[in-house]
C-alpha cells in the first residue's frame, strides 16, 4: 500500500515496506547532501564505536550526528522563513 505524502511542496508516495521516518530521511537528506556516501560517511564513525563497545563516544557522536542534521534544517528554516 502506498501513502501519499507531500514533503514541502512536493508530493510523492512513500513505497511500501518503507517507514515513514526512513522516508523523510531519503526526501530530505539529499538537499543537504549531494552524493549518498557524503551522508553514509558521516555514520562511519558511529558505526566504528559501536562495534568496539564504546558507549560513551558512540552516545556523543550520535548526539553530534543528530545536531548536525537538525542544524542544516533550521539553516534551511531561518532562509526560508
């Protein structure tokens, strides 16, 4: 079953099988990023802490990685609004 969304100005349907906060990611993410290995890449270090059991850091870098993208949508907010 497909759900039509709009995102923004632009309406689209979300695939099934697809969750609703994985499309909003894959809408979104790209205006921010233009090739899918800038984003990737910026999960690398997340998945690295995880693996060695460093729950500290890998708290912190998934803070970080959470600003970072809440930052880009409030540059994005504050220019179009």
């Amino acid at each position: 079953m497909q759900r039509s969304k709009s995102v923004g100005d632009v309406s689209c349907k979300r695939p099934a099988g697809i969750t609703a906060a994985l499309f909003f990611v894959v809408r979104t993410h790209k205006d921010y990023f233009p090739h899918l290995t800038d984003i990737a890449d910026t999960h690398l270090p997340i998945v690295v802490a995880l693996r060695t059991h460093d729950v500290e850091n890998a708290a912190r870098l998934i803070q970080e990685h959470i600003m970072l993208i809440w930052k880009l949508f409030g540059v994005d907010h504050k220019k179009s609004g």
